[in-house]
C-alpha cells in the first residue's frame, strides 16, 4: 500500500505542476539583475527571487519594457532557506508557481507577512496570508507569522497543498464552516495539538496531518473523506474518532480521487492512537486498517466505549481544552450546524437554560470579545460593562478610581472596557481599589430597552496559560451610581 500511496503522490504533484505551468513554458532565455532572474515567456517574463539574503522583496511589475507575468517561489536546491521577511506582489502578477514538478514547496522560515497589490486580479493578501482573488483558496499562510491563534476566514473552501506548512508559532487553527476541502500536505509539520473539522469538509487529502508532532486527537466528520499517509509521524497522536458509516472506500480507488484511502490513512504512523468508528461498522474498519492494526499502531473501538474526558468546568470551555478561545465558538457553530464535534455540552451553555442554540453561541462571543492577549503591563484589572440590552439608552460613561483608568469602548458590540492600573507600592495605599462608574443616559427609555446593564471584573494574572480570570460580576440599575471595592 505505501508504494501505491506514494507514486499517486508524485503523480498528483506532476499534474498540478503541469496545470500551473502550462500556459508559459520557460525558455532558454534569462536574465539576472537585483537579485532577481527573469525568464521569458509568451507574452512577457516569470521572475524568481535569486537573492537569499533580501529581508524585504519587491517583486518587480516589468523587466525590459515588457510586463512580468509569473512568479516562480520553487526552491531551486532541497535545502534552500531564503531570508525574506516580507514579500511585496504587484498587480500584474496573474499567476504564482508554489510546487516544482516533483511537488516540492519552497520552506520560508523568515516570512511573516505576503503582500499584495489591492489591482491585483487573481490574489489578494488577507492579515498578512495570501489567498486566491475571490478568496475561496487559502494559498499560503507565512511561516513565520508571530500570531498564536489563526481563524481562517468564513467564506474560504479549500487549505490549499502545503498552504500552512512548517508554520512555527501557530497552536490554534480555526476553521470555518465553508471549508471543504483540506489539500495534500496542508498542515504538514505544523504543531497543533489538536484541530475540530467542521463536518463541511468533504476530503482530507495525502499527508494532510503529516509529521504534527504536537497532535493528540482528531474527530474526522461523517462526510469526510481521507487521504493516505495522513497521519505519518504523528508521534504523539492518541485518538481518532472517524465518524463516517456509509462506503468507506477501503483499499480502493475513488474516480477523479484516488488518493482517498482510509486504509492508508496511516502508513508511516509510528506511534500508538485508540481509533473509535460506529459501532456498526467496526468489522469494516477492522478490515481497512489491518496493517495499521497487524502492525500494533492502533487500537480499535466502537464509539460507545470512548471514554469521556472530565470537565474543566471552565463557562464557554466547549472545547474542554482548559481555555477560552476562538476555538470554542467555532467549535459550538459546528454543532448547532449539525456536525459532531467533541464538546461539553454543560460548559457551552452559556445562559444556563438547559438548551443549546444560537443564543448560547452569541453570548459565548460576546465574551471572548472582551478577551485581551496582550494587556498593558501595567494593568492588573479589567472592567467590562455591558450594555447590549440598553442600545441606544447608554450615551456616555465616566470612571473614577484612585487608580489610573483607560478606557476603550467598543459601540458595534455595546462593549466598554476600562483597564485598571496596578497599585503602587511606594504609594501609602492600603491595598484596596474603589471603582466608582456613572453612566449617562436617554431619560426615557427606548422600547425593549432594560434599566440594567452588566458589569464583568477580571483580574489579569500570571499562570502556566497566561491572561484573565473572571473575578466578579453584578447586575445594576443603570440610573443609579455604582461603585466597587477590591480588597
């Protein structure tokens, strides 16, 4: 099975190769100059970046009076590591070669943010990620982008081949309910400990997962097809849970997609996971991961026997990961889309009336909404104060604390957060803080208005996960002063 896997890879890189490359064959004919080489074709040139050692690269528009086409971001040896940081595309770039004919993707260690010129007809730059024009394809995300956290944009449908390999910071993806397809080698190298498929995806390509040391469970929706090899050197991997209960495809070639086994799905998986299926197809899956089985890399139960991991008790935590984050709303918008992802039904009922819906999802949002990543240093409380039920009743806010205040206000989302300096101890202070809010207001009240707003008080703190913790909240009249001491 492996020999297979692999010649449908080299055979599938070639085709894309060929696609991409067919509408401008390279001459003999190039030319070096500031550190770029420009090769002719048709109706003009293809540029590669021959300057290493370029921090910032400005790919140029024309060379000699005629316009440059092509982009060519193909290593030209296995080992080359460019030093660019940032690389500028201009508007008559229409096409950007990121594969050679054997499939090999060009690693940047250093680049953290593509740029593209808004004229451009077919890309565009995203927060630093280059997608395809209309924004469907997520081309290439930079590897050395510094962000933690990544949510790939709603309307996106396919993680392009390789688009996020090797990426060094990143430990949270999050994708949306639009996505489809996840290409060959998306997410190779990439250390995510763990990733929730939206059950819109339909394939999970070759070596999608491959080398993710860092991965230690995955649920691979019901729909979802899956590629070959696509947990290799997964070491760390514990569990996966494939969902899936019609034709399987085991062992066999799907037309227009064969690449598609589930057999294969772990060759050159070394380590030792727990895979749990239906409990009504467990003798088909006994059957297409024999080897994986024969070999002693994986373990098989039904669904009914997967164990159930303790709650971190944690309001919002849908993810049951110990955190708030990004993750776990997209991880609630996927099940009240009709998917299964693994969840803390408790934790995701953020209103406490026993159900879960779109109410729940709003407020889990709200909330992470106020959350920060990077408070000021000097900031030991933050106050929120909510007044979403009050929209167009709340005119002004004024804060008084012995403390230093700063105050920032979010009207979209009828959010005010004021940032609370820490005490300073040479002060004489007695270790105590009193907040003191009055807001203005509408004398009448417009209908469906409340008299009350929320006001939310987390205390930053220094732990193993870092950032707020809730510390108190209260329900007041919003006529009335309020005010709060912190002991």
């Amino acid at each position: 099975m492996k020999s297979q896997v692999k010649r449908i890879l080299t055979a599938g890189a070639s085709a894309i190769f060929m696609c991409m490359c067919c509408a401008f064959p390279v001459s003999a004919e190039q030319h070096e100059e500031n550190g770029f080489t420009f090769s002719a074709a048709p109706d003009g040139w293809a540029v590669s970046v021959s300057d290493l050692s370029l921090k910032e690269v400005d790919v140029p528009d024309s060379f000699d009076g005629m316009p440059v086409e092509t982009l060519n971001l193909v290593p030209s040896t296995e080992n080359e590591q460019p030093e660019w940081e940032v690389l500028r595309i201009p508007s008559g770039i229409t096409a950007i070669n990121l594969a050679d004919e054997n499939g090999a993707s060009g690693y940047f260690p250093h680049l953290f943010r593509f740029e593209v010129a808004e004229e451009n007809p077919n890309y565009q730059s995203i927060d630093g990620v280059l997608f395809d024009k209309s924004g469907r394809t997520l081309l290439r995300y930079p590897q050395a982008k510094a962000d933690a956290v990544y949510s790939v944009p709603s309307g996106t449908e396919t993680l392009g081949m390789m688009s996020f390999r090797g990426v060094q910071h990143l430990q949270e993806l999050n994708l949306p309910l639009t996505l489809q397809t996840i290409a060959d080698y998306a997410l190779l190298g990439c250390q995510l400990p763990t990733v929730t498929l939206p059950q819109s995806v339909a394939r999970i390509g070759m070596g999608a997962f491959g080398w993710n040391e860092s991965l230690k469970k995955l649920t691979v929706p019901e729909n979802t097809r899956v590629g070959g090899m696509c947990f290799a050197g997964c070491k760390a991997l514990e569990a996966v849970t494939f969902l899936r209960t019609d034709e399987l495809f085991f062992g066999q070639s799907i037309p227009g997609e064969n690449d598609d086994y589930y057999g294969a799905a772990f060759d050159e998986f070394a380590g030792s996971a727990a895979i749990y299926v239906p409990d009504g197809r467990l003798e088909d899956y006994r059957a297409g991961f024999q080897q994986a089985i024969s070999a002693g890399n994986v373990q098989l139960f039904p669904l009914s026997e997967k164990p159930q991991e303790a709650s971190s008790g944690i309001a919002g935590d849908v993810n049951n990961d110990g955190r708030l984050s990004p993750a776990d709303a997209y991880t609630l918008s996927d099940w009240l889309a009709g998917g299964k992802p693994d969840f803390a039904p408790a934790q995701a009922d953020m209103d406490g009336n026993g159900r879960l819906n779109a109410a729940d999802l709003s407020l889990l949002k709200r909330l992470l909404m106020t959350q920060t990543e990077n408070p000021p240093a000097k900031d030991e409380y933050q106050l929120v104060i909510d007044y979403s039920a009050n929209e167009g009743f709340v005119t002004s806010v004024a804060v008084t604390c012995a403390q230093k205040t700063t105050i920032n206000e979010d009207p979209d989302n009828k959010l005010i957060m004021i940032g609370i300096e820490k005490l300073d101890p040479e002060s004489g202070s007695d270790g105590t803080v009193q907040i003191t809010v009055d807001l203005g207001y509408h004398e009448s009240p417009f209908e469906g208005c409340t008299q009350t707003l929320i006001l939310r008080l987390y205390q930053w703190v220094d732990s193993p996960a870092g950032g707020r913790v809730f510390f108190d909240s209260a329900t007041v009249r919003i006529d009335e002063e309020w005010k709060y001491t912190i002991e």
